[in-house]
C-alpha cells in the first residue's frame, strides 16, 4: 500500500513541473539548479530541492516534498515553550483526578422510585383482548366530565378493549417466573407478542404485584444504530475515525469511571467538571490529531475558552438563583445524595456540554492558520490572523446556530406546553426551567465565540515566531541545496 496522503497535504503540494531543457547535477549531494525558464512551484520549495527526473530513486533519497505526512512542526525552541505551558497543565489534571478518584459510586438503599428501581429483563409470552370493564372492575369511576382528557381515558377503560399480556422474567432470580400486565387503550406504550420488555421488581409488594413492564427493550436497535456509526466513521475517517472512536470510548470512561461518582462522593461539582473535562480534551485532541504543536495550540485556546465559560456560567447562575432542582430526576438525586450541590452540578453540564463543540472550533481555526502559513510562509502575524478570522466568523455563524437549535430541539416538549398555555415569551424565558437552558445556551455560545479570536491569535503568534532557518511552512534548507530564489520568478537564460 502506498504512503497515505493527508487532506493538508493535498492542499499545498504543488504539481510536479518537467524540465524545460537537460540539466545538470550538483556535485555528489544529488541537488541540482532549476532549469533556464522553470517556474519553481511552491514559495517554500527552492528549486535546488529538484531532482533528475531521470532518477526517481535519487529524489525520494534527497528531494524535498510536502506531500506525505502532517505540516512539518515549528521550531524546536517553540516546542519546548509549548511544552513549557502543556505539561504542568497536564500533570495537574491527571494529579487531581488520582487526588479526587472515587473508587466507585457509593451505595444506597434503593427507594423503589423513577430510575431508582431494581430491574431485570422479560417476554411477552402470549396476548390476549379482553373486555376493559371485566378487568378494572375495581377501579372507582372518574367524576371527570367526558369531553376532558381524564374523563375519555376513564370511560375508554371502562368499555373499551384492553390487552392481557402475559410475560416470563428472563433473568434474576426469578428467572422463568411469569405475571400478567394489563395494557389500556389508551397507554403510550402498546405490547406485542415476543417483544422484549423491562420489567420493574419491588420486592417490599404482594407476590402477584412484585413485577410491572417499564419499558421495551431497545438493546438490540441501538446497538446496530451503533455499530452503524462506528463503521461509517472507520470507512470515511480510516484511521483517524478509529482514533476518534478510541477516544470517544475513553472519553465515555472519563466520565462513567471519575466524574459521576466523584460528584456522588461529594466532591466539588465545579472541580470535578474542570479536572474531568480537561482530562478528556488532552486525550481526545492528541490522540485523534497527533502531538504536534498544532495540537497544543488547539488545547490551549479550549483551556482558555473553558476558563471563560466557568466563570460566567458561575455568575449567572448564582446571579439568576438556578437551584438546579427542576425536574423529577434532580429531585431524585437531591434526596437521596443531599450533599450534592446542585447549582454545582448544572455549571458541570454547561462546561461538559460545550467541550465537544469547542474542540471542533479550535482545532478548525488552528489548522486554517496553520495551511495559510504554508500556502504563503511571507505573512506576518497580523496578516494570518485577518485571514484566519474570516474562516472563523462563518464557523462562529453556524455553531451558535446548532448549539441553539440543539437545546430548543431537547426543551421542545416543555416549550409546546408553554405555547399551549398562552404564556407570554418574558413568563417563559423567566420560568426556571427555561431559564437553565437559556444561561446554558448563551453561556456555552459565549465561550464559543470568544474561542475563535483566542485560538486564531494563539496560532498566528506561534506559527509566526518561528526562528529563522526552520521555517513553520516547510522544512529547513541545508547551505549545500544552494540559494533560495524569489518566489515565482524566472531565471533568465
């Protein structure tokens, strides 16, 4: 298989150009003097880098080309002041994380509540229709008028047809034990025969009410919508997908393995966020983009965009009195960990929540310094960063756009009852619930915006502080490859 070819690459490798007329070899080093009348191709290729096209073994040994592999990397003394800022960065978070690691979830006795329930796995046997009046015979009639909603569910369950479901616990204990669910007309969610069910154990109820259907399961589509994915990213990505479903996973484990139970233990959620979220941008970026300072850029312009959002998004929420406590689920957590901050906890989602948005911002302006820089080695600092901004003001225009669309499309069950009461957009936007998600959406828009200017200086200023001789936009010419000429020009004959 032949040398892969990164997208950069393509990007600035310029066509090769034949010679005009016969040339001459230089010496034994291999390098030889453009031809009367070549065009030398590429600013940062000097035309001594040529070789015979009659020896095709001789120019791979000694002819300089930017088409295989990544942008070539700064300058060793920039390195070193990258990894200078990088490494106790680095040291400090995995420092913390052994500091904070919790060794697991703490343990409580289960309340029997919402997802708080021990569950075990079943299957709809058989299924049969039955009158609903025989079957809810001991239910008390409704007194709720028939053209309300509760009124015509009541009066369903009373004349029309239900189903008797009969369903075998799978696993557990019990395993083969078998109960009867009865499904009204009018639930959400309608069995069917051989389907794969969840079901609920209370072991604290009478035999014949220890087991309830919860849920369906869903196992098997999603794994498949899973693997679908994985496939797509590993065809279309090749190696670097793979990378990124590498880092996805350790990501994911970051998270299950530090930063829920962390916060369980009672742990800073705030502290535990930052620790974590840094954690998953140093691996994810480096393993998915390389150890380049091209990458240390990008980690760096995310630190300082996480910085931002932190310290916002703690100022408004403590400014617009978000308990964090809004919903069933919360309330959940609250009682039985009353420890946790929860104000904590809804700043952590806001700072883990922008994470996967501000790595794509920073490593696209990064790169788009990085390729002006080598399409033209002569711009300063000032000129790559008006260049580079302008890339990023379209990417600023439609990531705030997603990001917003994203969390109305997650609330729009909520905001549909708000339409659905006549409120007015000031008692919507004041309500808390919504409230949360505006201070998450602005916050994580502010800190996405702000990385942009931040991350494109960044890499302005480092690709353009090169010292001489090791050019950031291609590789260093040895005295023996003879003078460099002027970009573009002709020798005369």
């Amino acid at each position: 298989m032949g040398p892969l070819i990164s997208c950069d690459d393509l990007l600035v490798t310029p066509s090769p150009q034949p010679p005009t007329e016969p040339t001459e070899t230089q010496g034994h080093n291999g390098h030889e003097h453009a031809s009367p009348g070549e065009f030398t191709g590429h600013p940062s290729v000097p035309s001594a880098g040529r070789s015979d096209a009659r020896s095709p073994e001789h120019s791979q040994g000694h002819g300089h080309s930017h088409s295989h592999g990544p942008a070539a990397p700064v300058s060793k003394h920039l390195r070193k002041v990258i990894a200078a800022v990088l490494i106790p960065f680095a040291a400090a978070v995995f420092i913390g994380m052994a500091v904070l690691w919790p060794g697991g979830a703490p343990g409580h006795e289960r309340t029997g509540v919402g997802f708080d329930r021990q569950t075990q796995q079943g299957v709809v046997t058989s299924l049969e229709q039955v009158d609903c009046k025989s079957v809810n015979a001991s239910q008390v009639p409704t007194t709720a008028a028939p053209s309300t909603p509760e009124g015509r569910q009541a009066q369903a369950e009373q004349t029309g047809e239900c189903k008797k479901a009969t369903v075998e616990v799978t696993s557990g204990p019990d395993k083969g034990r078998t109960f009867v669910e009865i499904v009204q007309p009018g639930a959400p969610r309608q069995l069917e025969d051989g389907q794969e069910v969840v079901v609920a154990y209370a072991p604290d109820a009478p035999r014949d009410l220890q087991y309830s259907v919860i849920d369906v399961n869903r196992k098997l589509p999603m794994a498949l919508l899973a693997g679908i994915f994985a496939l797509a990213v590993v065809v279309v990505g090749r190696m670097r997908g793979l990378f990124a479903l590498i880092a996805l996973a350790v990501s994911f484990g970051v998270l299950t393995l530090f930063i829920l139970p962390a916060i369980l233990q009672g742990s800073n959620p705030l502290v535990v966020a930052v620790i974590g979220a840094s954690a998953i941008m140093l691996i994810a970026l480096y393993m998915c983009h390389g150890l380049t300072a091209r990458t240390s850029v990008a980690v760096l312009g995310t630190l300082v965009s996480l910085l931002l959002i932190g310290l916002l998004g703690s100022g408004f929420i403590d400014w617009a009195f978000l308990s964090g406590n809004t919903d069933d689920n919360t309330g959940l957590i609250h009682g039985l960990y009353p420890d946790i901050d929860m104000s904590g906890l809804l700043l952590a989602g806001v700072i883990i929540g922008s994470l996967g948005v501000l790595d794509d911002v920073t490593v696209t302006q990064t790169s788009a310094v990085w390729e002006l820089r080598q399409a033209d080695p002569s711009m300063g600092p000032r000129a790559l960063y008006r260049a580079a901004i302008r890339i990023g003001r379209d990417h600023i225009a439609s990531v705030v756009n997603t990001l917003v669309l994203a969390y109305a499309g997650a609330a729009l069950p909520l905001l549909l009852l708000f339409s659905i009461a006549n409120s007015s957009m000031g008692s919507v936007a004041n309500s808390e619930l919504v409230a949360e998600e505006i201070v998450r959406t602005l916050v994580g828009s502010i800190g996405l915006v702000a990385s942009v200017p931040v991350t494109t200086a960044l890499a302005a200023l480092v690709v353009s502080a090169d010292r001489p001789g090791s050019p950031a936009g291609g590789p260093a010419v040895s005295p023996a490859a003879g003078p460099v000429r002027g970009r573009g020009r002709r020798r005369k004959r």
